[in-house]
C-alpha cells in the first residue's frame, strides 16, 4: 500500500468498511489530516468533514485540494448540522478528546438517520484485567510502525485516554442499546451502533358503538 501510513490512517478503512452500501451523506467527525474523509468520497456522494482545530482542517483542506469534501470548522458536541442527517458518523482518533463520554455519544448518535450507523475508533486506557492485550497490542504496534514507517500527525494529541474499555462498554449500553465495542488488534477499539428504523405510526383503533349510545 502506497501513501502516508500510520495507526490512525491504518483504521479508516475499516471505519470506511462500517457506511451502509447505499449512503449518500457521511460525516468525518474530528476529521483531523482529512485522510478519511478523503477515503470515504471514493463511493459517498456527500461527506462533510468537521474539525473544532482550525489549523488542522486548513492543513486537511490544502492536503486533498481536489476532493469534494464539505470541510466544516465548528464544535462536534455543538455543530452546525441537523440531526437525522447522516446515513454514517464516523470518528477516528478523536473521542477521547471530548470531556463527556455519554454527552459525546448522544451528540453523535442524533446525527445519525434511522437505519444509519455510528462507528467510532478510539484509544481505551488499560486497566490490570486488560494488561494482556495491552501489551500484546504495543508490541505489535511497534512492529508495524517499524516497518511501515509512521507518518507524524498534525493534529493536536490528547493524552492519557480517559476511559477504561470496561467504562466505555458501560457507557455504550447506557446510552446506546445494542451498540457494540470491540478490541482492534493495534491498541484501540471500535465502537459500532446502527440507529432503528422508526416504527410506523400506530393506527388507530376502530371502535364501534357501545351498547346504549346514541
């Protein structure tokens, strides 16, 4: 695989792999250096990439002149955007700069149609219970950053991970029932969640007359 590759970079296409075959609206939230975005307009119509770091989405911006992406500067957790207006969400490596895990997550999944899918890669603070697969992890992160050669970031770092994968997990169910958080092999997670389908309005009940009425 040929261009600039790091962890981040490494996940966009399995975060790209998340977006429904037939979706016409995608959303790059904390789009950072723009590579995802960038992916995602390679079978999306429409993909807005939204960034709160102004620098960093100028960067993005001149680093993909060429691509029809939507670059919007403003605030995830207060964006300029409708809700219900997304087929996908998609975030990488940017959650765990949000002060509220919870109030993040609700702001995230009301972005997302009915039928659409909220999909998160993120960095989880290991406990005791998970020093088996933290260690296994940074050794083969390392690895493979050796030998891809990691290409530096420029988006700004924020450091340690506030939650646990059990405090993610838990967070997930509380606020997204039947969201899905699983251990990616490079040290981070995904978080997947498809929005249900609203129900169609009941119908009414047809009543008839009761005995003795008019």
């Amino acid at each position: 695989m040929s261009g600039p590759w790091n962890v981040n970079i490494h996940y966009d296409a399995r975060l790209a792999a998340c977006v429904p075959a037939s979706a016409a609206a995608v959303l790059d939230a904390g789009c950072g250096d723009g590579f995802l975005a960038a992916r995602l307009t390679r079978h999306v119509p429409h993909v807005i990439a939204i960034d709160i770091d102004a620098p960093v989405l100028g960067r993005a911006r001149a680093r993909f002149p060429g691509v029809p992406v939507t670059w919007c500067h403003g605030d995830i957790l207060t964006p300029p955007l409708r809700p219900g207006s997304f087929d996908a969400v998609l975030s990488n490596a940017m959650f765990h700069h949000l002060p509220d895990t919870r109030a993040a997550l609700r702001q995230l999944s009301r972005l997302v149609r009915p039928g659409g899918t909220l999909a998160i890669v993120g960095f989880p603070r290991a406990e005791l219970r998970d020093l088996p697969w933290a260690v296994g992890t940074a050794v083969l992160r390392g690895v493979t950053i050796r030998v891809r050669r990691k290409w530096p970031h420029t988006a700004p770092t924020a450091w340690p991970p506030r939650d646990s994968i059990r405090e993610l997990r838990q967070a997930a169910r509380d606020v997204l029932p039947g969201s899905r958080v699983r251990l990616l092999s490079l040290g981070r997670y995904l978080l997947t969640w498809t929005r249900p389908a609203e129900l169609a309005p009941a119908m009414p009940v047809a009543t008839g007359r009761r005995r003795g009425g008019p």
